[in-house]
C-alpha cells in the first residue's frame, strides 16, 4: 500500500494530478469499514494481505492526501 501511495505522489509531482486522485481515491476505497489499511492487497481480490493494521499504509494515505491538496492549490486556474 505504501508503495501504491508514493506512486500517486510521484504522479503529482509530475503534475499528472488527475491520474494521482484516482489512484488515490481507488487506494481510499479499499479501507476497512474501520478505516484500517493493510500492509498490501490481493489485487485480483482486494482480499488485505501482510500486517494488519499497518502504520505505513496509514502514513502514506496521510502524506499523499497532504500533497494533492497542495498540488490542487498552486496549479494555475
């Protein structure tokens, strides 16, 4: 998962910020219903797989959120 975050960070900083909020909001829609992440998920399942629940994970959708509200907020209208 963590790995999947610093992709939509990587695409807003490539001013590719559409493709990074749906990524990121795909990512967002995988969250239990608690709000917990796991450290990865089955792609072809969405079944959550490694460490539960996993800090990281939880970090990324943080800092990635962060930078495309940035992003959002410097682009030219």
């Amino acid at each position: 998962m963590l790995c999947s975050y610093w992709l939509v960070d990587n695409l807003t900083a490539q001013a590719r910020t559409d493709e990074a909020e749906d990524l990121y909001a795909a990512l967002c829609s995988r969250v239990s219903p608690l709000g917990l992440m796991s450290e990865q998920i089955n792609a072809s399942t969405g079944e959550f797989m490694g460490n539960f629940p996993q800090a990281f994970s939880h970090i990324g959708i943080i800092a990635s959120g962060v930078n495309l509200a940035r992003a959002r907020e410097t682009e030219p209208s």
